[in-house]
C-alpha cells in the first residue's frame, strides 16, 4: 500500500520517472514519437533548454555546425536577417549579426542528472555502476527475453520480482554476493523506500538518487516501461514494473557496497553536505540561447521560404486531367512523395492523392497458420475488427542457421561439420550475388499474394477475442465516406484507382519494422488496400454511398497494390478478377507504375553513394534492388530522411514542383470543406504521426549518441525487442546514425491550404492537437485558397509573410541532376508538369 | 616451391603497409587494396596448396633468416608448412577476403574506416605468419601481432567507455597466454639448447630422447603451451573475455571471435602436437580442460539472452570438443572441425541482425507458451541453482578478477605511499648502487651473490605493480615501467655475464620508445592539462597523431616485434636457468604487469569518451 513519507512520495516519483524515460516499444513495433514528449507542454525551445540543462541531452545542432551552415549557403543570409528583425527589431539587427556570426561563447554546463550518484565514486571510492550493471542488464534482459535463450527464465508467471525471489529461496546459487541484500529480497517488505533508507539516508535526496540511478541506463528502464505500460507490445507477455527494476537495482547497489566494504558503511546522503539542486529547475534563456536559437530558426525558415515561394508561384489553375488514365492513392508518407510525381510526370492523364496509409479501415490482421494478431492501423487506436487470411503460406522458407540447436553442444558439433561449409557457401553467394533469402524481411511476405480475406462479416457477425470477424455494411460505408470525402474525391472517378499502400523490404535490420508504414503500426499496408478496395468496389455500400453524396461509377473498379519503398517494387491485388474490359487499361497504367518506380529508384540512388547512379533507370533499378537484399549493406534505404514538409491540401498546390522527397502529402480539398470538420480529422492524426517522426529525427540527429542509437555496426541484439553494443551495454533506443547521418534538423512545416480563421477554429477543438502547434514543435503556415497568400502561425495567431526567396527555378531534365547531386536539392519548378 | 612461401607473409605485410599510406578519406582506395590483396592471397594459396596436394604434400621447412646470433643462441625466423597451416591457410584466407569484401559497403561512413582496414590487414599478416610459423619464436612474432590487433579492433569504438575497457581487460588476459608461451620458449632452450623447429620436432626419437632426462621440463613445457592456448582459445578457466570482445563492427567480431583468432588456440596445439604426444597425463589434461569448457560453455549458452554472446559461447563449447579431439589425437577430425565451427560461427555473427525479423515471424507461426527443456525435468532447486549459476557465467568473470587482476592491484596499493619523489629517491641510488655491486660482482660472497637476481628482479616487479595501480602521476607510472627493464637486465647480469652487444639489444629499444613515450606524455601534459589515469581522457579524439606514436612507443616498451627489445627478451630468457623457477615467475610477472600497465597508460590517457566535451560524450553504460 502507498504510504506517505514525508517529501518522498514513490507512487508520483515513479510515475514521473516514467514519464520522461524513453518511450521506444520493443523492436517489433518500432513506433516514431517525439523522442521528448514529455516537454511537450513547454515550448519547444525552452523544454529543449530544459532537457539540455536536466538531462544533458543536446538539443539543437551546435554553434560551429551552424556557422558551417551558413558558410556552405545553407542558411541564407537575407533569412538571418529577417529573422533577426522579427525577433530582435530592426534597429539591433549588426549587433545580433555579430553575436551570431562573430562572438564566441564558451557555454560548457554539466547536466544535474548524476549530481548525487556521482558522490559515490567521490566519497566512496567505488565505481557502483560497473559493479552493478553487467548482472542487472543479464537478469533483466533474461527475464524478458523473447526467443534467444535455449533455456528460459525458470519462473516467469509472477512478475519480476517475485520470480527472482521464488527463485532465490529455492537455489544453492545466489544473485547476491552478500547474505543482507538477499535477506532483504526475501523479506518481502523491502520498498523503494526502505532500501533508499539504507542506501541514502536523507529523504529529500531521494527522488533525485532515483532519477540518476535510472537515467544511468535510461535503455533498460525505457524499456521496462514500455513492456509494464503495454504487455503486448511483447509476444510473450512478461510481466515487470518499473518498481521492480529499481528495489532489484537497489538490491544489487546494497550487495554491491557489503561486499567491497567488510566495515558498515554510512548511508550516502550522511557525506553529502552541499546544497543540493533540483533537477528540473528550470534555467533562464541566456544571449547563447537566443543565439542558437536564431541560427535554429534561420536554418528552417531559409527551406521554408523556398518552399512557399515555390507553392505561391505554382500556377493556380491546375486542374484535374479530363480523361483519366487512372487515379491512385498513396500514403501521406515522405517516401510516396516522388513515386507520385514520377507517375505524373510519365503519365499526364492520371491523378493521385495522398492519406495516411491504413485508408481509414483499422483493424487487426491474423494471418493463416499465424498465433497472433497484427495491428494495422495507427498505434493509439483500438480496433474492434479483425481480419483473417485465408490460404495464406504461414511462416515460408526456414533457415538452419537461426535454429537455436546449431549452439548446442552435441548438435552443435553435428551442425559444425555439415552445416558450416554449407554456410561459408552461401556467405560467398550473398556477398557476390545477392539475393531474397529467408533471413529478409520482406514487405511482400505479410499476406500472401493469393490468398482470400475475411473482409466482410457474416449474419450474424462472429467475434473471436472480442474482435468482430469483418466489417458490417454500415462499418463499411462509414470508413469508405470517410475517406473519400476527407481527400475531397467525391465525384470524378477514373475507371481504375488504386489503392496502393506501402511496406519495406531489407535484410540485417533489426530496425525492419520503422521503414514499413508508420500508420499501419510499423507493417506493410497492402492489406489494408486490399479491405478498402474491397469495399469500395461493394455494391451496397455504393448505393449508399451514393445517398451522401459520394457518387462512384458503376464501371469504377478500385485495385489494391502494395508497393515496396526499398527495392521499389510493386504488387497488385486481386488482378485475376478484373474484368476483360478493364485488362488492357491496367496493362497500360502498370507499364507507367513500372516506368515510375524505375525513375523513382534511380532519383533514390542519389544519396545512396555505394550505389552507382549512372546509367538508364531500369538499370540502377536492378543495383537497388540487390542492395536491398544484401547483407553488408546498413543502409536498405533511407527512409524518412530529410522530411521536413507536411502538406495538406489540393495536388495543384504543389503538383508542379520539385521537393525532393521531403513532404508528408495528404490530398484535402478545403471546397468540400468549409467548417474545417474533416480538417480536423486530417490534424489529428498529422500532427502526432508527421511531427513524430520529424522530431524523432531531429533529436536522433542533433544528438545521435544520447538520444540517438550510435552507428549500428556493432549492435548485439538482446532478446529480440531491444539493440545494445557488445555484451553488457545498455539499451540503444532512438534511431542509428545510419538513418539520420543525411537528415537536416529542421522542425516539420506544416502547409495548409484553408483559410487562416477555419484552421484555427479546427485546430481549437483539439487541445493536444493544437498543443503541437501553439508550442512550436511543428510550425504551421496556412495558404489562402483562393489568392495564395501565406499566413504563418505563432503564438496563437496567424500573421501574413512575405517570400524573401526569388524566382523558383525551372527544372528541365532530372536525370542528371540525381547522377551528380547527393547533398539536398534547391525547390524547382519542373517544366514536364507545367500547364 | 618451398621458395614461395616468405610471399605469403610478405604480401599482406605489403597490403597493411599501403593501407597506411592512403588518406582516411579516400574509401574506394582504401577497401580496393584490402580485397585485392586479400583476394589475390587467397587465390595464390588454393593454388599453392592444389600444387602442393598433387606433389604428394611433403612438409616444407625454410629457414628465412637470422635476426641475432651468439655462439650459443640463434635467433631465426623459419617457415613450416604441412597439412595443419594448409586448412588454417584456406580458412583463414576464405574468411579475410569474404570479410573485407563485406566491409566495403558495411562500414561505408564509419569515421574509423581506414583504421578498420589497416587493422585487418595486419590481423591477417599476423595470422598468416602464426600459421606459416616454422619455431616458436616465429610463431610468437604473429601471436603478438593478433593480441595488439584484437586489442585495436575491440577498442574501435574508442570514444565509448565500455570498449575501451573491455579491449583493456582482454588484452590483459591475453597476456597470460603471452608468458605461457615465453616460459615454454625458456624452457625448450633449456631442454633442447637451441630454438628448436616445429620439423625437428616431428623426429620422435629425439624429442623422446631428450624427455628421458628431463621429464618434468617436458611437462612444464606442454603446460605452458596449453595455458597459451587456454587463453586465445577462450577455454577454462579464461572464457569470460570472449563474449566481452564483441565490441567492435559486426565484420570483425566474427573474423576474430567467431571463427579465427579463437581458433589459433587449438592451432597451438596441432603444432606442437607431436611433443606431447607421448606424455599422457598432459594429454588426458587437456582433454579434461575440453570436455569441462564445452559442459560449462553449453550451460552458459543455453541462458544467454542476447545473440553475439550465445554465439561465443557455443563457439566455445565446440572448441571444447576440438581440444578433447585433439587429445585423443583425432587431429584430422579436429582440422575439420574447426573448419566448420569457423564458417558457421561467422555466418551466423554477420547474420545476426536479421534473427529479430527472422525470430519474430517464426514466433509468430510456431508460437508455443513455453517450451519444456531438459532443465526443466531436474528437481526445482537443482534447476534454479544452475540457471543463476549460469546467468552468472559461472563466477568466470569474478574468478578473473579474484586471481588474477585484484592480487595485482593489492600489492600495487601497498606501494602507494610512494610518490614521484620519493621513488625516483629510492630507485635512482639503488639502481647505482646495484649497477656498482654488478662490476664488482666477483668479490661477493656466494650465498649473497645467489639471491641478488632474484631481488633485483623483484625490486622490478615491485615497480611494475607500482606503475600499474597509479593512478595521478602518469610520469611516475611510464618510468617505472620502463625502469623495470633494467631492473630485469640487471638482475640477469648477475646470473651470466652477458655482452653489452645483448644489452643494447634488449635495452636499447626500451630507452627509444621509452623516450618517445616520454615527450608524447610530457607535450600532452602541456597541451592538455590533465592526463592523470584516474579516469579515461579520450584525447585521441583531438590528437590522433600522438595517440598513435603514444601506442608505438608503448608497443615498443611491452617488447612487441618492432623493436629489437622483442629479441632481448627471449635472450634475456635465455640466460636464465631452468632451475631458476622463482627468477623465472618473477621475470614474466613483470612482463605480464608491464604490458596491461603500458596499455593501461595509453587507454587512460587517449581513450574513452574525451573528458572535455562530456556533451558529445556517449553514456557510460552504452
């Protein structure tokens, strides 16, 4: 029972503890977020003063990497100085310039966290964290492992703690080396509280001790946290507590001092005499601050300017072709956004859109002969339905090599002398020619090409686990209206759409599950493209659709897809039931998608310098392709490197431009929408999703080795939801730099196409919407409809801005452009798109 | 075609040399000279070796060159080739080219990607020469090459602070196996009066012959050799440093620790297999020392919960196997099985990464709750004890620490009373007065004269120990090291009077290096500030040229193969007589203590995270 003891109150200190742990799920839903969501109530510039001053976390880039910047013509100096203006006033505008460009700061603080641990090693003499680590991380990573150990942890039922303490009273063998802390354990009242009596002494150090002891390795207990928050983000559910990380820590750091010490030793608090600091006091922006964060907002504005100029000299009359080739769907995702353009570039007479990638239909998916159920649909929903495969090939091909028998010993000794030279085999095989293999995650392989679903329910529905088997009619209706009315595509049908959602392919990335698509939780969305068009190509659920407004053809035939980001590949759905009629229209568009992705994969080579970029695009096409399933290569793809837009409105508004792979795209047309209500809809799950993933970027990149996971190349895999370095690290959460090395920090601008008044009478019906916005974690500019004037958003308002940027260039010929460039590319305007 | 073999050692040699040669930005340059030389070996060898096969596989045996002679020592490299280096060559040449060529692309934007290659290649030309090696001597030339280079590669990340330490550790313990091999050198001098050839010993009757007289040298030879290979083979009671080497790139953990620099062990002992050959007992000990490492190596793997270390310790169950098939002189299974453990071992380290996606679907179709196991049919308290016992490797790690690393740093602390000052009072006039009694050695009694070397040498170990637990005075540390030398040098005068052509030869590198050394530290100190060994300072990172004369200077101090010291060494050895046992441990205490305290020296002061910008540091714990 919580007890109140004076200032310590363990329930809220561990609550707050995990607050501000790291949030990374177990590597199997690898999830983005803002990786300091808990200083989203701050903003931005002042949580990251704060988490720098706390936590020592570097949260923007460093002085010298600015200036650098700016003497590469990365930041432009017309920007600097408006920036300055705006903030400063005109009349300090050299002085700031100086300070910015000139002054030199020499700005070293040390972070509060650690301040009282610290004293053991200064008093004490011992280096408790050595001591104690190895053995922590093995039982914990132990205990919740998920499939490496050939011999499991012996109790497991009963939580943490009381598995260790089963464990120990029935065992010759001690975790402890010393007779107290093992009593302790067995006594089963030892709380946080006690042993922290033990262990400090001075009640008012408690709370801090804590927080050092647990952002020692802020890995581990992230973890803990995750898998006590969310039991199922493990395949095998293990139960475990924060509480019971730290009184088995607190354990261990007893055991730890009886043993080096043979005399009683003072508690630690009895040494410290200094007045002590709270941690998260916060501190005053100082003249460095306000420089950086000039230089932060130079940086971004320098690209955003480009961008709106781009948009407000797009032509406005672009309208949607008369005869439709074909209209196709995609994801909001950053990657979609130049597979899109390759398709309109090839293909005048087809149209896309962009929504985020479950297209409005949640559910779980189980595979046939699978023993679980996928979530494919963004992470915070709850789905009621599910959907099952039918004739599905389960697991496919195996690997000897992964079998756990190749480490044991009498086994092991048959394994070595038949399967070894079989394995120096085909490591010669993968290293010169390389191809799919079982050890691959393949986007492709999770649904089987052929297979049925179970998309609609029967009469009466059947449930299994709570889940209603398939959607009804009106379910069906509801998710399809949604999401056509939401993408403003009412009427206007091509007789082909597709519905196309994507996944990624790669090979030794454990990080596999962070390049399939964000908002199906980290899995291919071919299934959903599938359950969408199944239902949109319903009959019934036409005729009523048709009741709300939403008029789809009867010759309107919608195809699911899926298309594979790293190899460029794409998969339709379904193809055997397409009508004769149909057959030679989707021959044709299927040469286009084919053409596409050729340009697409070629336009990706660019920064991928271990691929050659020369040559015709089918041919670079094949280089990617092996690269993806090769096993010496770190980098698949790059992912969402670079994002940096998110744009929410019409095609026409950014059709005609170049923007290299970095806008997050949904279609919205603010016509069919003048209140704002699917504007909202479209917000809510924008903000959390584009702006997660930028920030999750943007921290992973400024401060790759605390927030970030370090360079991947030497990452152990520790029970298969986590990555560490070596035998007894921590847990790395956060992305590698292999996955950031070429983003730049820039904050998500977020461009939408409404009025400035609907937007914020959107925006206000959702406070932890809008809090994205109001604390500047994402920046927001909104752009007239009617007359392309650009308003941007801060401090609760809309104010007008004035492009600093001149002419948007025009782009004739790419090709040579992605033969020769691997730094980021300038906003073009590209003639082939030109009306 | 005996005359193509100094070709092999050469052309990696040459490879590591023009590695060195080109700009750390150039990477194309850099991975083409690695795996066209690699490549090129590994096709000169099946060559060589199909030549060799279809010319009914004679033993070859070249003398190559003599680096130091006295009439009654002869210091020679000799190159030896038969069935044993034809399977290690193969294995080894697959592996480096399959390796390099893997890197190329893996370690695309890795800042430490010319130092990645330039390790390799003289990995590779140490292994090439261990494996080629005709006499002990030789064969410890290369042994040395692969301890410095696992220390490098294990020490890649050397911003971090768990690398830095870890590399330390192993490289500490391998040099247990260093002195194991030195004293079997010390006493096969003894025993055969020369440095006997791995062909000589092929000739039964002599070895024999010599055995009948000396039976306990004979023994005391074959334990050093299998201590020696306990240690690189990761056998008991030394099993804990191999999980811990898995720190660097995924590419090199496998060449190292998975498949080649384990195996060099096991190596080792085929080659010397026929000395003892005949004497049982040693042979029933190593299969003992095999079948105990493969059970407690299994138990220990079965619990391991995450990949690299579950793989190291079945690797080193398997090696277990191959010692007890050696023992039960099986050596051609042992070939072959140590074939397939090397490949299957490195396959599965460089697929590592892909078992959660693997493992995961796999669940995913398959799931059971959980999986009875053997373990789960013993009585509970039975169960138990043996699972903690094995997530707690076996105490093998706190063995270590207990035994062999914490005696050290005892007896060092006793000497912490002594400061810069007070040592250099003590030592300088003791050192004179000593060098004094040496000229006038003859005049002292006997019974005196008798324990003289051996106090002097202890007076060295004393300062060995004294310079490895310091932990302010970085100076203090580096001359005492150094000054252990002389120590030993003095000491050993007492015991023979030996030329001075012998003394420049030992002493003379040490004084380079140790200069060198010298104003390294003394140009950091000024630079820098602080360079105290309290903690790690990681001034590599703004001083990269220092850090690596720093590291050859204290490669020249330890008596790595760089400077003649290395051949001062042995011959110091040399002069000390096989009853001498105690002289014997003192001599190679100092030098196990003097290599960790160089290393320690060079650790402290140029790795780990770099203490002036703790805001790019890495945690600690990472």
């Amino acid at each position: 029972m919580k007890k109140e003891h004076g200032s310590f109150n363990e329930f809220d200190v561990l609550h707050q503890i995990k607050h501000y742990l790291p949030a990374q799920a177990p590597l199997k839903d690898f999830i983005h977020h803002n990786t300091l969501h808990a200083f989203q109530h701050l903003n931005f510039f002042e949580a990251c003063r704060l988490a720098n001053s706390s936590f020592g976390y570097k949260t923007s880039l460093s002085l010298k990497e600015y200036r650098q910047l700016y003497s590469e013509g990365k930041i432009n100096p017309e920007i600097i100085k408006a920036c300055i203006n705006r903030r400063k006033g005109e009349e300090n505008l050299s002085v700031w310039l100086n300070k910015m460009i000139e002054k030199e700061y020499h700005s070293l603080t040390l972070p509060k966290i650690g301040s009282v641990r610290k004293n053991w090693k200064k008093f004490y003499r011992i280096d408790l964290d050595s001591l104690v680590f190895p053995i922590l991380f093995r039982t914990l990573c132990s205990y919740l492992d998920q499939g490496i150990s050939i011999w499991n942890f012996p109790v497991h039922h009963k939580g943490f703690l009381s598995s260790l303490r089963e464990m120990e009273k029935n065992s010759f063998v001690s975790l402890f080396k010393t007779e107290r802390a093992k009593n302790l354990l067995l006594s089963s009242t030892c709380s946080i509280h006690s042993l922290l009596e033990l262990l400090v002494g001075k009640e008012e150090l408690y709370e801090d001790y804590l927080y050092d002891q647990q952002f020692a390795h802020q890995g581990w207990s992230g973890m803990v946290s995750s898998i006590e928050d969310n039991p199922n983000g493990l395949l095998d559910h293990k139960k475990i507590s924060l509480h019971d990380l730290i009184v088995f820590e607190l354990l261990l750091e007893i055991d730890v001092l009886d043993n080096h010490f043979t005399d009683i030793w003072a508690p630690l608090g009895s040494r410290i005499k200094t007045e002590h600091e709270p941690l998260m006091k916060p501190i005053m922006e100082t003249e460095f601050h306000k420089v950086l964060r000039l230089w932060q907002e130079a940086y971004e504005w320098s690209f955003y300017d480009e961008v709106l100029r781009g948009i407000q000299t797009n032509p406005l009359t672009i309208s949607s072709p008369s005869k439709k080739s074909f209209q196709g769907l995609f994801c909001i995702d950053d990657r979609e956004c130049s597979i899109r353009r390759h398709l309109e570039l090839h293909d005048s007479n087809c149209e896309t859109f962009g929504t985020p990638g479950f297209f409005n239909v949640e559910f779980y998916f189980k595979p046939e002969h699978g023993k679980f159920y996928d979530k494919v649909c963004p992470a915070p929903m709850t789905p009621k339905f599910l959907v099952k495969e039918i004739g599905g090939k389960g697991q496919g091909d195996t690997d000897a090599n992964f079998h756990k028998q190749t480490n044991s010993l009498f086994f092991g000794w048959f394994i070595s002398q038949t399967l070894g030279p079989w394995s120096a085999f085909k490591l010669f095989l993968n290293i010169f020619m390389p191809r799919m293999s079982p050890a691959t995650a393949s986007s492709f392989k999770h649904m089987h090409h052929k297979s049925e679903l179970s998309i609609e329910s029967s009469n009466p529905p059947q449930f299994e686990h709570g889940m209603q088997i398939g959607f009804g009619i009106d379910d069906m209706v509801q998710r399809v209206e949604g999401l056509l009315k939401s993408i403003g595509l009412q009427n206007n049908f091509a007789q082909l759409v597709y519905v196309v959602g994507h996944g990624s392919s790669s090979v030794n990335n454990p990080y596999y599950s962070a390049y399939d698509c964000g908002a199906c939780s980290g899995r291919p969305g071919g299934v959903n493209a599938r359950v969408f068009c199944y239902m949109a190509n319903h009959k019934e659920v036409r005729k009523r659709l048709a009741e709300r407004g939403v008029h789809i053809p009867e010759e309107t035939i919608f195809i699911g897809a899926l298309q594979d980001t790293a190899t460029d590949e794409i998969a339709f759905y379904d193809e055997d039931k397409l009508g004769e009629n149909y057959l030679q229209q989707h021959l044709q568009n299927k040469k286009t998608f084919a053409q596409a992705l050729d340009n697409n994969a070629k336009e990706r080579s660019r920064r991928l310098v271990t691929t050659d970029s020369s040559g015709s695009a089918a041919l670079v096409h094949e280089r990617i392709k092996r690269r993806v399933v090769s096993l010496f290569e770190p980098r698949p793809e790059l992912n969402h490197a670079t994002n940096a837009l998110c744009i929410i409105g019409r095609r026409g508004l950014s059709k005609g431009l170049f923007l290299d792979r970095r806008a997050f795209m949904n279609s919205y047309d603010y016509a069919t929408d003048p209140d704002g209500k699917y504007l909202l809809n479209i917000l809510k799950p924008a903000a959390p999703v584009c702006g997660g993933i930028n920030l999750e970027y943007y921290f992973s990149r400024v401060d790759n080795q605390k927030l970030g996971a370090g360079t991947k190349l030497p990452h152990n895999v520790m029970g298969l939801f986590g990555l560490a370095n070596g035998a007894d690290g921590d847990l790395r959460p956060g992305l590698p730099i292999q996955m950031i090395e070429v983003h730049d920090p820039l904050r998500l601008l977020m461009i939408v196409e409404h009025f400035p008044e609907v937007i914020l009478n959107s925006l206000s019906q959702s406070p932890e919407t809008y809090e994205w916005f109001k604390n500047d974690w994402i920046k927001l500019v909104a752009v007239h409809p009617e007359n392309r004037n650009l308003y941007y958003f801060e401090k609760g308002e809309f104010h007008p801005y004035q492009t600093i940027h001149s002419e948007t260039q025009l782009l004739e010929n790419a090709e040579n452009l992605f033969e020769n460039n691997i730094e980021n590319l300038p906003v073009y305007q590209l003639k082939g798109l030109m009306v | 075609m005996i005359e193509i073999l100094p070709l092999f050692i050469l052309l990696p040699l040459l490879g590591f040399v023009l590695s060195l040669l080109i700009p750390a930005k150039s990477e194309n340059w850099l991975s083409r000279i690695a795996f066209t030389i690699t490549g090129t070996h590994f096709f000169l060898i099946v060559g060589f070796i199909i030549y060799w096969l279809f010319h009914s596989y004679p033993t070859l045996n070249i003398k190559e060159l003599v680096l130091f002679k006295t009439p009654t020592y002869e210091f020679f490299i000799d190159f030896y080739f038969d069935k044993v280096s034809a399977v290690y060559l193969f294995v080894g040449a697959f592996l480096t080219f399959l390796v390099t060529l893997y890197s190329r692309d893996y370690l695309h934007r890795e800042p430490g990607y010319k130092r990645f290659f330039n390790t390799i290649l003289l990995f590779y030309t140490g292994y090439v020469l261990t494996v080629f090696s005709g006499n002990l001597e030789t064969l410890f030339i290369g042994w040395e090459i692969l301890g410095v280079t696992s220390f490098l590669l294990i020490a890649f990340y050397r911003d971090r602070y768990l690398p830095v330490k870890n590399a330390v550790k192993v490289f500490s313990v391998y040099r247990i196996g260093d002195v194991g091999l030195i004293l079997a050198m010390w006493m096969s001098h003894h025993l055969f009066h020369e440095n006997i050839t791995f062909l000589k010993l092929n000739n039964a009757e002599m070895v024999n012959e010599h055995f009948q007289s000396h039976s306990f040298i004979g023994v005391f030879i074959a334990m050093m050799i299998l201590m020696a290979a306990c240690v690189k083979s990761a056998q008991l009671p030394f099993s804990s440093w191999l999980p811990r080497a898995m720190e660097g790139p995924t590419p090199s953990s496998a060449i190292f620790y998975g498949s080649l620099s384990v195996h060099i062990g096991v190596f080792l002992l085929l080659r010397t297999f026929p000395f003892w050959e005949h004497q049982y007992s040693v042979r029933i000990l190593f299969g003992l020392i095999g079948l105990s490492t493969s059970i407690v190596a299994t138990f220990i793997a079965r619990v391991q919960s995450s990949v690299k270390t579950q793989i190291a310790y079945s690797s080193i169950a398997q090696i277990g196997l191959i010692f007890i098939e050696v023992s039960f002189g099986l050596n051609d299974l042992a070939l072959y099985h140590f074939a397939g453990n090397a490949f299957l071992r490195t396959y599965q380290l460089l697929v590592s990464p892909s078992v959660v996606a693997y493992k995961i679907r796999e669940q995913f179709y398959h799931f059971v709750p959980r999986k009875q196991t053997l373990e789960d049919s013993f009585p509970k308290r039975i169960e138990y004890s043996f699972y903690i016992l094995s997530l707690k490797e076996w105490n093998l790690d706190t063995f270590m620490y207990k035994y062999y690393w914490n005696p050290f740093k005892w007896a060092g602390n006793r000497l912490s009373f002594l400061s810069f000052n007070k040592a250099l009072y003590l030592f300088v006039p003791a050192y004179l007065l000593a060098l004094i009694t040496s000229f006038y050695q003859d005049d002292i009694p006997v019974y005196i004269h008798h324990y003289l070397a051996e106090i002097f040498a202890l007076i060295g170990l004393l300062m060995v120990l004294k310079a490895f637990t310091e932990r302010r005075q970085t100076f203090l540390s580096w001359f005492l090291v150094i000054f252990n030398h002389f120590w030993v040098a003095l000491a050993i005068s007492f015991n023979e009077h030996f030329g001075w052509k012998e003394t420049v030869f030992y002493l003379g590198g040490i004084t380079i290096a140790g200069t060198l050394g010298f104003i390294i530290l003394r140009r950091m100190k000024k630079l820098e500030g602080n360079i105290d060994l309290d903690s790690f300072h990681g001034h590599v990172l703004k001083h990269p040229k220092m850090a690596l004369f720093m590291l050859i200077a204290c490669l020249g101090v330890s008596g790595f193969p760089i400077t003649p010291t290395f051949i001062g060494e042995d011959l110091i050895f040399s002069h000390i007589h096989e009853n001498q046992i105690v002289l014997a441990v003192m001599a190679s205490f100092s030098f196990i203590v003097d290599g960790i305290a160089l290393i320690r020296i060079y650790a402290r002061v140029f790795l780990g995270p770099h203490l002036k910008s703790p805001e790019d540091a890495p945690y600690r714990s990472s």
